[in-house]
C-alpha cells in the first residue's frame, strides 16, 4: 500500500464502537479503508472481534455470540461480510462443523430489523428507469426460515406439528403431512414480540424519513402465520401511527406480496417496503443490483432497545478473493463497506454528542461519491454507468487512494 500522510488533529471518537472482521475479499478491502480512510483521521477506541471463518471455528463460534454481546454493550457496532459455511466450506477450511450464519446469531441476539438503502450516484442510474427516488427495505431480522428445524424424511411416516403449552393445557397438534415415501419437513416460528417490533420500527423509520410504508406478505396462503404479520401491523398502525402518517401526509399500504413485486417495479420508488425476513433477504439484492452493485447498498441492523449494527448488504465476494489469492489485482466494489463504517460513525456521534464525528462520516461519504461521480470507479459500476470519456475502471487501492485525496480537500 502506498503511504499517506496523516493530518496533524485527529477527531476523537468518544465512546468504543465494535468492530466485527470477516472473511475473504471484503475482509482484504477492510483492512484497506481502515488503513487509509478512517486511522489517518480518527482517534477510535475499537472493541475488535474476529469473525473470520477461521476464528469462529477455533473458538466453536463462541466469538460469534461475544460479538453480539459488545454490540448490546456499547450500543454500536460495524461488521464486515462473513462466510456461512456449507458443505465446500467444511472442506476448504477443514471445519469442525458447519457453523450456522453470523448474521443469523447476531439478528437472533438483538432481534432488530434490517434496513437497507440503495447509495445513489448521479452518473449510476437504476437498473428500472422509472425508480428515480430510493426504495428503503425494511427487513424483519428474525424467525421464519433463519431460525428453522428440519428433517430429511427418510421413508414413509405421518408429520405432525404439535405445541405443548407450559401451562400443561391440552396440546395442540396437526397433521402436516402423511409420507408415502422420502421427502424433507420444515418447523417455523415467529414471535408477536418480534413481529410488533419488526412493525414499531419500521413505522418509525417511514416517519423519520417521511416516506410512505408498504407492508405485504402472503396471508391468503399462509392465514394463521402471514395473517398474524398483517394483523399485527394493522393494529400497531391503527393504535400508534394513523395521526402522524396522516400529518405528516404519507400512508401506511398493504397488499399481497406478489401485488407488491408488481407494483414496486412500476413505481418511482421513494418508499419503505417491509418484508419478511426471506422476502428481505431476495429483495434487497434485486434492489441493490438494479440500483447499480450489490456495493452500492446500505445495510444497517436496528434492534429494539436501541442497538446499531452497520454491514455491507452483500457477501465476502469469493470468486475476487480467489484472483487475489492468486496475486491478481481485483476491481472489487469497497462503497458498502465504506458507508458501513460512516453509518456506525455518524450513529456513534449522534449518541455521544460529538458533531465532528458526524461531520467526517458525511464528508467521508460524499467524498466517495464525488469519486465516482468524477469517473474513478470500480468493475462493477464502470458497466452500468453513463457513458462518458471521463469514466475510468481503477483497482481497489486505486479507488480507494482516489477517495481519500477527496477526502484530503473536505477536511
Ligand atoms: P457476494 O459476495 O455478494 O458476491 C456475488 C457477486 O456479486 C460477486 O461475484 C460479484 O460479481 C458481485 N459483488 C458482490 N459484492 C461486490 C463488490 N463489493 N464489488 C464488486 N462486485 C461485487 O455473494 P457470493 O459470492 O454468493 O457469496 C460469497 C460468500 O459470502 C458466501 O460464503 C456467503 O455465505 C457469504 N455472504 C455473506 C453475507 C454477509 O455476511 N453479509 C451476505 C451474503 C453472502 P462478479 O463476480 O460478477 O464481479
Ligand atoms: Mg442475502
């Protein structure tokens, strides 16, 4: 890495922010903005976890838990793209398990929401022309499918789904399905706890943005679980919300999730669409990819109690990390972890009462941006943007040097 030269008054970052490393590609470029975005002009106090796959196998994930434990502790913490392991993990890094998804435990601990935003710059236009103003998702980060039991069905037999309530009450059960032969079984759950903070935040984040908020799920499908998603963000709205969305002039809108898909690509955005956890997680990428990259995305966990966990929306970007390992130069994408980092700063600021904080993380952020919007850009955005004999595809390093003489000028 080049060297660069440090300015003189470092800004103070008050109180500790948690730090989660990752793996692969994103684990390389991390090391990278930290380097010679953030240590040049930041004094942090940093609690660091290594969550890389590695670390977490050592520790039997304990380090995974621990993690999520600092972020309830401190308030606000910032993590790099990690693997979940599958099959050709546990080979390739000689697992002892298949370790279950980081961001799963995380969500699971601090049962928050995940709120995604595309980072809009004015020489990207989106993917679906009429999208001129952002689409904000609203991603339920806990239940359903990320926290299931399974079961390979090896041969004929009779499913049934049973609860036993702790009061010793009669058991309920239900027949899911009589097997004739193989087949697999799938056990969901979900909260009212969680569905009515799912709800309560999103609703709070269409009021501070002052966007409208579209809610769908399929409850004419699904009529007892969907159906209780529906009700209970009915009855939040109806008790808690229905004058301030009427004041401050934007609707609270459900529909069926197949109508919402239909409606969202014909629109002009400018919404806040909440989904279900699976939804979430398809959508998000539809939408990170139609606005530009998967790198040009935020992604920011809120919990109930006030906890922040910024992320990258996408994943470690395996197939850069194996030509890098091979010593080849990559043109991999760092925005999304970039404004991950100004995302936690400009929280951390906000909570410590420190304006200079939150005054870097915005120059920080439009730094970035001029870059791009001054033609140095990554691979990924050089394909989708305005044509122009300015725009120039850079490594990385090169990307990220460009950004910090932006930089250099804000500060
Ligand atoms: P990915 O890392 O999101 O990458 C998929 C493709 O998207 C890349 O091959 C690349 O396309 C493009 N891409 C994504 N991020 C980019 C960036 N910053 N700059 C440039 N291009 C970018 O998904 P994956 O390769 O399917 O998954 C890799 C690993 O990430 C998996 O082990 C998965 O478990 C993990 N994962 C982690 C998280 C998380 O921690 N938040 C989320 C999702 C997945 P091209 O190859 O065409 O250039
Ligand atoms: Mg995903």
């Amino acid at each position: 890495m080049k060297k660069t030269k440090t300015p003189t008054n470092k800004i103070k970052v008050k109180n500790t922010l948690v730090e989660i490393d990752g793996d692969e590609m994103t684990r390389v470029m991390w090391a990278m903005v930290k380097e010679k975005l953030l240590f040049p002009f930041l004094d942090m106090n940093l609690e660091y976890y290594d969550l890389g796959l590695k670390k977490r196998d050592e520790t039997d994930d304990q380090i995974t838990h621990d993690a999520a434990d600092a972020i309830k502790k401190h308030g606000v913490g910032v993590k790099c793209a990690t693997i979940t392991p599958n099959k050709d993990r546990i080979k390739e890094y000689n697992l002892k398990k298949e370790w279950p998804s980081p961001n799963g435990t995380i969500r699971a601990a601090l049962d928050g929401t995940v709120f995604r935003s595309p980072i809009l710059a004015k020489n990207i236009p989106p993917g679906v022309r009429n999208w001129t103003k952002p689409i904000h998702i609203g991603r339920h980060a806990y239940g359903d499918v990320y926290k299931n039991q399974e079961i390979r069905v090896p041969g004929a037999g009779k499913a049934q789904l049973t609860f036993l309530p702790a009061d010793g009450g009669q058991p309920i059960t239900q027949t899911i399905h009589e097997f004739k032969g193989p087949g697999v079984i799938q056990g969901i759950h979900n909260t009212d706890k969680s569905i009515t903070s799912f709800a309560k935040a999103c609703f709070t984040y269409a009021l501070d943005q002052k966007v409208p908020l579209w809610f769908a799920t399929k409850d004419t499908i699904s009529k007892t679980y969907d159906a209780r998603f529906r009700q209970i963000f009915h009855e939040e709205y109806e008790k808690n919300w229905k004058d301030k969305f009427e004041e401050a002039s934007i609707e609270y809108f459900f529909t069926l999730i197949d109508d919402a898909v239909a409606r969202i690509m014909k629109s002009q955005g400018g919404m806040l669409w909440a989904c279900k956890n699976y939804d979430g997680d398809v959508m998000s990428d539809m939408l990170g990819s139609a606005y530009g990259s998967l790198a040009m995305m935020t992604s920011v966990l809120v919990s109930p109690e006030g906890y922040f966990e910024y992320e990258a929306a996408h994943g470690t970007v395996q197939k850069h990390y194996y030509k890098y390992l091979k010593g080849e130069k990559t043109s991999s994408n760092p925005m999304a972890l970039i404004f991950a980092w100004t995302g936690a700063l400009r929280k951390r600021g906000e909570l410590d009462n420190t304006p200079d904080v939150v005054d870097f993380a915005h120059k920080l952020e439009k730094a970035s941006l001029q870059t791009i919007e001054n033609g140095i850009m990554t691979r990924d955005l050089l394909k989708v943007a305005v044509p122009n004999p300015k725009n120039k595809q850079v490594y990385t390093e090169e990307f990220i040097d460009a950004i910090y003489k932006h930089l250099m000028k804000l500060m």
